[in-house]
C-alpha cells in the first residue's frame, strides 16, 4: 500500500521508498522516516495534497507525489 492511501488517524510502517527519489530520500533519512519507522497520518488536504504525518514526534508535510512513492504496511491494533 502506497502512503497516499492511509486515511487520516491510521498508522503505517515504511516499506520501502520508490525508485528514483535520491533528494527525497535524503531529506526523509534527515527527518527520521527509515524502514520499519512507525508513522501516523494526521491529515491531508481536501484534494489529498499536500498530506501531514508524524514520524517520531516531528509532523511532515508531503505532496501528494512524494506520498505516492512511499510503500507502507498499515497497523491494525
């Protein structure tokens, strides 16, 4: 599942990160996203862009195409 598809209030794990996003991946590595990190989707925008998660206490801002190449497992508690 694609990080654009959690719905607000739900939980994830990241996966993996999507071919070809090297400036991405820096920038999320420097906020703390890694594989297996928990997040939380706080909210997205009406048209679903940009969207808002917390990742270890600190909430990020991401565009929807950004979201899009993000692989998460959702967390069922």
């Amino acid at each position: 599942m694609k990080l654009f598809e959690v719905k607000p209030g739900m939980k994830c794990r990241v996966k993996a990160l999507g071919p070809g996003m090297a400036a991405l991946r820096r920038r999320l590595l420097d906020l703390g996203v890694l594989s297996g990190e928990p997040l939380l989707v706080i909210r997205k925008a009406p048209l679903g862009d940009p969207m808002e998660i917390e990742v270890k206490g600190t909430r990020i801002t991401l565009r929807r195409d950004e979201a899009q190449k993000i692989e998460v497992e959702v967390e069922y508690d």
